[in-house]
C-alpha cells in the first residue's frame, strides 16, 4: 500500500468564520396567493346539526354580517410552511449564535427539554377555569416556584401575573400607589429612578400617575447619592432601581439607598432583570428592599420568543402582600387552591394566572441546577464578563467608563467614542459589520449617556473559545475601522439585505404597517 | 478552588475548572471566590437557599416533571365547554412547527438586519390581522385583550385629553379589573346598562351616561356573555357626535361571518389572538392587539412597536423597521407613549401563519361551524326540562348563557356532577353577574362534535332528571 498522502486536508486555521445569513429574498404572504388554494380543512358541523339549526349564519343580524370576504391570501399548507421556514431562517435566534451582543437581555441557553415538556398535552390542553381538582399539577408548579423565588430573593411573597418586565414594573408600580393610598399618603407623587435603570422603570410609574427624578451617576458611575438625598422628601412615593445597573456596575452602597428612602417615606423596588450574576450571592431583602422582579424569560432561561410570551415575577414583603394581584395559588396542606381573597388587592395586570408554561419552564430550569447550580451560574456568568471586560478593553479604540479597576457583575457598557473620533466609524456602523460575522451587538437604550455605546453581557451559557470567538471579530472590525473604514460604514454584506431607508419610517406620508398600507401608499413602476 | 458550585454542568461550559483556572489567572484572580468584589460583607448571602437538590439527569428531570403535570386532566380527556376570554380551538400543526422553531423560539431584540425573519412575520402578522379587521394599522401583539383594551383606551384619551370611558355591563370582569389598574388615575370607568331580555346595551342609558368628558365608548362583540351586539352602528354614532372615540374589542375568530367593527364606526379595534392557533396553556396562550385606521393622531398614540417596510440599498429587496419610534419609552423613557416591552410577539407570528394557513374561505367556514354548532347546543339544551339554552333573546357567537334558575339546582352543583362524567361545564357566572341567578357561560367551538353536545346535554338531564 502506498503510505504516501496526497489527499491534503482541509484547512481551516483561518482566524475568522466565514458566515452569510440565509437569504431567500421571500415574497410577502400574500404574493403568493392563488385563488383557490387552501391551507388546512375546516370541520363541518355535523349534517344532522345542520338540518336542525339550518346555515347558522342567517341569524345575524343584517348589520352585523361581513358584507366583503376578508382578503386574507389563499395558500396550499406546503407553501406556508416554507414562507415562515423561511423567514425563520432569516432570523437570529440565540440558538444559533454567541449571543451575547444583546446585552442587558440575559440571551442565555433555553434548555430544549424544558420547551419539549411545555409543549405536551398535560400543559398546553388545561383551561385556565377548570375545577381546580384538574390542574393540581400546574398549580402544584406555580407554588413551588413560588417558594424558590422566595428563597433566591429573600422576599415573602411572588406574583407571577405579569406577561413580561414592563409589566411587572407597572405592577410595582400600581402596588406602591396602592399602598400609600392604604397610608392614606396619596400627596406623595415622585418617584426616584436612575438612568442606568430601564426605561420601563421609569415609564411605567409615569403612568401610574407619578412625576420621575432621575438621578445621574456620579464621576465613577454610581448612582449619586448626594443627588438622591437631594431629591428624597415628603413627596417621595418611592424608588425603583437596577443594581448592578446596565453598565454593569454594582453600587455598594445600595442599602444607604434604600435605607434614607424608607426614612423618606417612601418604598424601594427593585428591578432584577439584570440578577443573573446575583444568584445565591445577594439578594433583594438584604439590601432593603420592599419589592423586586425577576424576567423569568431572562435569567430563568425560558425563551425570548421573538418578544414573549414571558414572565415578570414579582416579589413583596409580607407588608406588601395584601396589595397582590388575585388570584394566588395557596396549599392546605391536601390540595393547592386558587385564593382570591385578598383584601386590598390592586386587582388584575393580566388575564387568568400569567403565562404558566413559562413558569414551569423556569421551575425545570431551576431544578436542574439546584442552590449551588444556581451559584455557580452567577460565579461563571461574572467570570465570563470579567474576562471579557479585560480582553475587549484592550481593543483600539474602546473603553468602559466608569468604576475604574473594579469589577463588573452581569454586563459592561462599553464606549467606542475614541474609534468613533479616530476614524469616523460609529458604534451603529460596527453593529452593522457584527452582523456579517453572524453575532448581535447591541448599542444602548436612549439617551446615550455614554457616547457610542454598546453593551455585552455573556452569560454563563458560552465557553471560553466562544468568548474569545467573538473578541476576535471586534478586534477585527476595530483593524478594519482605522484601516478602512468605508468597509465599515458600508456594513451589512452577509446579513440578509442592505441598508435599509429610514426615512420612510418617520413619514406619514410613506409609512407601511400593513401590506394593504403599502399598496394604497406607492405606485407601481411600469 | 472552592468546594462551591456545581462543576461540569451541561449548561454551563465554563464551569470546567481548568477553563475556570485559566480565565481567572487572565484577570489576575485566584480563586471564583474572589469575584463579586464590589458586593458587600453584610449584603453577602451567608446561609443556604433551601432550594430543592438538582435532578442530575435530563432523564430524572423529564420523569420528574411529567409525573407533576400527570395530576393535570386536559380536555382532551375531558369534554369542555369553557370559554370566557380563553377558548378551545383546533391549533393547526403548522402553527406549532413554526413557533417552534428554534430561530423565532430564542430570538429577541435584533435588528432589522440580522432579525429580517423576524421582522417580516410580524409585519405580515399585522398585515394579516389587519385584514380580517378591515383596517390599515395593527401593532406588534400586546400581553393580552385585557392590555389591549387599556391601552387603546389610553390612546383615545391622550387624542381628546378626556377622562371617562364608557363600558358596558357586560364586560368580561377580568378585562375591566386590568383596566381599572391600568387607567388609573386618569380615566374612571362608567357603566352603561343592558336590556335584560337581549343583553344588547341599553341605548337610552348610553345617552344618559354620555358626556363631554367622555373619551370613548367601549363594547365587545361578540360580548363576553356571547350575544352579538346589534347596535354597533348607533353606538359609534352617539360616541362620535359627542367628540368621543368608539372602542370595539373583537374575537377575531368571528370575523370571517361578523362584520369588522370599523365598518359599523369603530375607531379603534383590539381583541385577543389566542383563538387563532394558539393553544389555551392554562391561560398563557393570550396575545392582544389593537387597530386603527391610518392616520398619525392614531399611530402616534401606539406605545407599541409598529414594523413597516421599507426599501433598501439594492433594488428589489424589501427592508423592514420600526415605524415612528420616537413615540416609545425606548427612545424617550418616562416621555414616551405608555411603556413598551417584552409582551407576545411569538403568538402573533403565530396567528399570523393560522390566518395564512386558514385563508379567507377557512375564516368563514369556521365561523359558520361554531355558529351551528352552538345553536344546536342551545337548541337541545333548551329541550331539557327547566332548562333555558340561551338566557338571551339574541343571537349569539360561540359562547350563550345556559339559565338553569328553574331547575332549583345550583351551577356549582351541576357543574360537579359534570365533572364526575369527565365533562368540563361552563363558567358559573352565579358570582360575577348575581343578578342573572344560577347562570352558566358556556363555549360551543369547531371542536365540538355531535356526540360531544349530545352527551352533555344527556348528562344534565340525568343531573337534574334522576
């Protein structure tokens, strides 16, 4: 036998994937429309149903019928399928990528067997008004999560009503006007938030009914406490914060916060949708806190779905508790039972229970890691952005402000202003170029309080060789930005289409929301 | 290294402590211990969480959590005729193949680059909704119809700075609840009456109630009690002569045989989508929207996401993006329209497909099917003895008020019996609605076969007959 080789073997040293998004260029739904064709089969009512009450529909009332056939498109079940197959493959789910561009947004792994037993008939078949006897086991679920949530937070109390974490900021929202109205403190109308806060944090109590203060960081990017005593008095409804705030930074002296609030009046909430590098470390009711939220769709692992379904758990304090919307699940020790008696409850934020096939996805996630799984998620989630922290700061052209030489907890705002000034390439053109190499890369939530943001937040979910993947193509882009920078600017090439028109968006004139929209809104051109 | 932690999880790659070791010394630490610097001594969790041990297997996991969901009867193994805001339909295989795709599944907040996929489905979600309700703006879905209708209430507000709604009698409990909370404390709700022979709202106490300092009229239709609301094009006139906005809150699955509100004067349309494809969940399947026609005083007042489409660079390819985004609490935080966040957009992709899956003859053929199908229920539940099918003199869409005052049994107890021959009853409204007496909603859908109505109405008759 010949021992000579000649069959060379692939190489694949090359430092960066070569990546190009699928791209199918698919038509609009209905551009494919053919008369006649059908999707699915509709069941019949019964033919002797039909002898008996007739067509069913010639008792509406004359005003009440559809005059004109709604123009929905005409498919055969094959073409669907492949129309949203594709557009499925034309987005970027965590699944497929180092998703940790989207940072603040906790883009972790979703484990599949917690989505495969939420989707069997036990879960998705169970309406939410059948006899109580019927759904022990769900319910038996929303209870011991309960119970979990209470010892991750040290609160008294969760509601898992809410359908996301605006929401659930709204509903500490409404529990806090709720409660000073039971004082019979209603003059109290301001609430104090941080910029570094969400902005639902900030939006929600405003629609509740209260005036915001914001306070801005001090020099080294904690929330100022000079500014917060200076806007604490007889006003005071409240607080409502992040911490570790979206820079990543974690303020220390959270509990002087929380403490010359409460001296104030006034009753602290606490927004944990940045917790993941917290669990098993701190909790809510060591620092002072009343009342907190967890994004179950966060660090909890259940999916983002595009946006939802999701969960905002929300935590109280005994003190608080009266004030939870109904129903709650309680135990008598035999069965689980939905309560409804709760004297000064705020009512309802969502219809029924919440979103229970979230809940549950979050109580398999939890039981699959237990108290020192979740620890060592918060360990490796701070190691990994630590890591990170150091090795994207020593690209050309980025810095973190703030905090200086200390560490970071669950994410890092990052500033490319010196890049930005030195070749005139702006963090929104290096979001365009990530997306060539198939990554996320987030800017910031307005207003850009630090210039030419971004912010990362790896999570626990990626390996060291996935981190350092994604620092290579920053570093790359950084090269490329004083090299040539055009390229850049130029960005997207891979992804699945260009540059597109914004100026449409802000027009009356021009925007399209609907496809009949556009239709009346453009001509043809022949 | 610490004896903490849980080492070599499959979750956690990093939590190898060779790779723990080597990235530490990168950040010139020595130990996993050292991390969390800034975190205080005394904010420092000392004890244990008492969280119960870890299943160690997928497999004890899996053995776990079915055991629990096993306690669970579904209806399936059931018989069921609850509907109230959640309703049993048939979801389309393709429905969950597509919201079960891992791209749409774990994707979030991306850009109009690398989310294109997402972007399109839920434009043509909007499209498509937007069709059925015969209207030209559709949001990115809400958490639910209860959300939608606060929000849509707030949005007629904010057009005319007025600070009372209109709403009828009749309206599902939950959604008023939701929109107390939600409106206040700038927008009170007053009741209008309903005419207790038909259930239709009472026009004469609409006008009485009416005011200048009404925002909007606010009905549902087909109504939470399942008639449908003749008068829709009376009501829109009263609100609109007054200078207030007609509100409609719709089931869209009736749209392929109701008409759309708008067509009778509606302003502003929302409604709940889990009807289309969308599986009860125990109550997580709901998903809201709202409509309005095409006009900025109205889309300018969304505080939800609104995609539109867009071109591009390269001739011949559609681009997608947020439309009028300044609007959000995204771009303007406590200045922006409401709030704006995570809420349901898998459920409106989801829709989105039923209705591509569905068409416009499908629409309506299922609307003509529950039609039947409840009018035979009504029909031979009205045959037994005392038995009232339809408490209503109106006609109804899906969901009818079985009166069973006459028959000097209680729901609840009916409804216990039911339970024994694996039959879910309808909702007992004896609480809700106390006026109505020992009344129960039930939900007729598609679903429902001949034998399903025949039994049901077999069984109460041995209820009440023994």
């Amino acid at each position: 036998m010949d021992t000579t080789n000649t069959f060379k073997r692939i190489n694949r040293e090359r430092k960066l994937r070569k990546f190009h998004q699928a791209k199918w260029d698919e038509p609009i739904i209905f551009e494919l429309s053919k008369e006649g064709e059908r999707g699915i089969g509709i069941p019949k009512a019964d033919e002797k149903i039909a002898e008996c009450v007739g067509d069913g529909v010639s008792k509406i009332p004359e005003s009440m019928k559809r005059k004109k056939e709604p123009n929905l498109p005409e498919v055969a079940q094959a073409r669907v399928l492949m129309h949203f197959l594709h557009l499925s493959q034309e987005t970027l789910g965590a699944d497929l990528n180092i998703d940790i561009g989207q940072g603040t947004c906790t883009m972790k792994y979703s484990p599949k067997i917690n989505e495969q037993i939420s989707r069997i008939p036990k879960m998705t078949e169970i309406h939410p008004l059948q006899d109580e006897s019927t759904v022990q086991g769900i319910l038996e679920v929303m209870y011991n999560l309960d119970l979990i949530m209470r010892e991750i937070s040290g609160m008294d109390r969760f509601s898992f009503q809410s359908g996301g974490g605006s929401q659930a900021a709204m509903l500490m929202a409404s529990i806090v006007r709720a409660a000073h109205k039971a004082n019979g403190d209603e003059k109290r109308d301001e609430i104090i938030t941080t910029i570094f806060s969400h902005p639902s944090d900030a939006a929600a109590y405003a629609l509740m009914g209260y005036k915001i203060i914001t306070i801005y960081p001090d020099k080294d990017g904690y929330p100022d406490l000079e500014a917060l005593k200076g806007a604490l008095s007889s006003k005071t409804a409240g607080l409502v914060i992040t911490n570790p705030e979206d820079t990543g930074v974690y303020n220390p002296r959270i509990k002087e916060f929380t403490a010359l609030v409460h001296n104030a009046g006034g009753i602290c909430a606490y927004d944990q949708a940045n917790a993941n590098g917290l669990l098993g470390i701190t909790r809510a009711r060591e620092a002072g806190f009343d009342m907190c939220f967890f994004n179950l769709h966060k660090t909890f692992s259940t999916p983002h779905g595009c946006g939802g379904p999701a969960t905002g758990a929300v935590g109280v304090t005994k003190e608080l508790e009266r004030f939870l919307p109904i129903p709650q699940v309680e135990f008598d020790g035999d069965k689980y039972y939905l309560d409804y008696n709760i004297p000064d409850t705020v009512g309802k934020v969502r219809s029924f229970y919440g979103v229970p096939q979230v809940m549950l996805k979050a109580y398999s996630w939890i039981r699959s890691l237990g108290t020192e799984g979740l620890y060592e998620v918060a360990k490796v989630a701070v190691l990994n952005n630590n890591y990170l922290y150091k090795k994207v700061t020593e690209i050309k052209g980025v810095e973190a402000p703030y905090a200086k030489g200390r560490q970071r907890v669950e994410q890092v705002r990052y500033s490319l202003n010196t890049l930005t000034k030195d070749t005139g390439v702006t963090s929104e053109d290096v979001q365009r170029r990530m997306f060539d190499y198939g990554m996320h890369y987030w800017t910031s939530h307005h207003p850009y309080i630090v210039p030419q943001p971004f912010t990362l937040e790896p999570t626990e979910s990626y390996s060291k060789d996935e981190l350092d993947e994604y620092i290579e193509v920053l570093e790359q882009i950084s090269k490329d930005s004083y090299e040539n920078p055009e390229l850049i600017k130029g960005a997207p090439y891979n992804s699945v289409v260009h540059r597109i028109d914004e100026t449409t968006l802000d027009d009356p004139e021009k925007w399209a929301i609907t496809w009949r929209a556009y239709l009346k809104k453009t001509i043809k051109d022949e | 290294m610490t004896n903490r932690g849980y080492k070599y999880h499959p979750y956690i790659p990093n939590s190898v402590p060779n790779v723990q070791e080597e990235m530490l010394k990168e950040i010139g630490l020595k130990s996993i211990e050292d991390l969390h610097e800034d975190i205080p001594e005394d904010l420092t969790l000392k004890g244990e969480m008492n969280i119960p041990a870890p299943f160690k297997s997928e497999y004890e996991l899996k053995r776990h959590l079915e055991g629990v969901l096993n306690k669970n009867k579904t209806c399936t193994e059931y018989v069921n005729f609850l509907g109230g805001g959640c309703w049993q339909h048939y979801v389309p295989a393709v429905c969950d193949e597509i919201n079960t795709r891992a791209e749409f599944l774990t994707a979030y907040g991306g850009e109009p680059y690398e989310d294109h996929g997402r972007f399109q489905a839920l434009f043509e979600y909007q499209s498509l909704v937007a069709e059925l309700v015969d209207m030209d703006v559709v949001n990115v879905p809400t958490i639910d119809w209860g959300q939608a209708t606060a929000t849509a209430i707030r949005m007629a507000s904010r057009i005319n700075g007025r600070g009372e709604v209109i709403v009828p009698r009749t309206i599902c409990p939950d959604r008023l609840m939701i929109i107390q909370n939600y409106c206040s404390p700038d927008i009170k709700c007053v009741f209008v009456d309903y005419n207790e022979i038909t259930g239709q709202m009472d026009i004469e106490d609409l006008k009485a109630k009416i005011s200048s300092n009404t925002t909007a009229v606010y009905f549902e239709n087909p109504s939470f009690l399942g008639f449908i609301e003749g008068q829709g094009e009376e009501i829109s006139k009263i609100a609109h002569k007054i200078g207030a906005e007609c509100i409609v809150g719709v089931d869209p699955i009736s749209l392929g045989v109701l008409e759309a509100p708008v067509n009778y004067g509606a302003d502003i349309v929302c409604g709940d989508l889990q009807p289309l494809g969308i599986h009860m969940n125990y109550g997580g399947g709901q998903s809201g929207f709202i409509a309005t026609r095409d006009e900025e005083k109205y889309v300018m007042e969304y505080p939800s996401r609104l995609f539109g489409i867009t071109p591009t660079t390269v001739e011949g390819e559609y681009g997608f993006g947020d439309v009028a985004y300044d609007r959000t609490s995204f771009a303007k935080r406590e200045g922006g329209k409401e709030y704006v966040g995570t809420q349901t957009a898998l459920w409106g992709i989801t829709s989105g497909v039923f209705l591509s899956l569905v068409g416009p003859k499908g629409i309506w053929e299922i609307g003509q099917t529950i039609m039947q199908n409840s009018q035979y229920a009504i029909n031979k539940l009205s045959e037994i003895k005392n038995v009232n099918g339809s408490l209503f003199n109106s006609c109804n869409f899906k969901e009818f008020i079985v009166d069973f005052n006459a028959t000097g049994k209680s729901v609840e107890d009916i409804n216990k019996e039911l339970l024994d021959k694996k039959i879910f009853g309808g909702i007992d409204l004896s609480n809700t609605f106390k006026e109505l007496g020992q009344v129960s909603l039930y939900s007729v859908t598609e679903v429902h076969s001949k034998e399903d109505i025949d039994n049901l109405v077999k069984a109460i008759k041995e209820i009440l007959e023994p």
